[in-house]
C-alpha cells in the first residue's frame, strides 16, 4: 500500500513537488488546493497511514512534525497566527492515506471549523 500511497510516490520523486521544508524526517510543500493564502502540508517521510495508527514509538516524530508546523510558518511569515489540522480517518476529512499535518494561514480562521 505504501508505495501507491500518493504522498509516498510524491516522497519517491515519482511525482513532482516543491518542497518548502525538508529534513530526514519530513517534507513540506504547498497544497495543490489551498484553502488560506499558505497551505502547506507536512509529511512524515515514514509511512504511517492516520494518527489513529500513531503509537508510543511515534512520539518523537509527532513532536518534530509539530516542530517542522513552527517553523514552516516562520518560514511563510504568518506571524499574526495559523492554524494546524490533523485529518484523521474518512469523517475526519482524510483523503490520503499517510499522515501529514494541514499548516494554513493568511486569513482568519473562523470556529468552528468544518
């Protein structure tokens, strides 16, 4: 499954992307269909399919990822404030099948989402 996983293909260089972040553990790059002026996703170049998968042993990779949010935004000047958003399963809104953090900014985010 994790080498027809999208971002995977996309990890592989299967499939071209911008990266605005990258590091041993994850990558960074746009939205291909943002909903705020930035909307980058973080992946995790391990696959791991949701964060209903996440275990004990991924707690130093949940917090670099968390980490890697910080710093993207840094990186796209949203200082006046952004948003992270983790998609977890089919009601969650998850539509690919490894997990990756939602960084957005550049407007207002409203509550409550969704």
């Amino acid at each position: 499954m994790a080498n027809e996983c999208l971002f995977c293909r996309i990890l592989a260089g299967k499939i071209p992307a911008t990266f605005v972040y990258e590091d041993d553990l994850c990558v960074a790059f746009p939205d291909i269909n943002p909903q705020a002026r930035a909307h980058v996703l973080i992946v995790p170049k391990e696959h791991l399919v949701s964060l209903a998968y996440a275990a004990p042993k991924h707690t130093a990779l949940l917090g670099h990822l968390m980490a890697t949010a910080a710093e993207v935004a840094r990186r796209q000047h949203l200082e006046r404030g952004y948003r992270v958003v983790v998609n977890t399963g089919t009601e969650g809104g998850q539509t690919v099948e490894h997990l990756h953090l939602h960084l957005l900014g550049g407007r207002y985010m409203d509550w409550p989402p969704g």
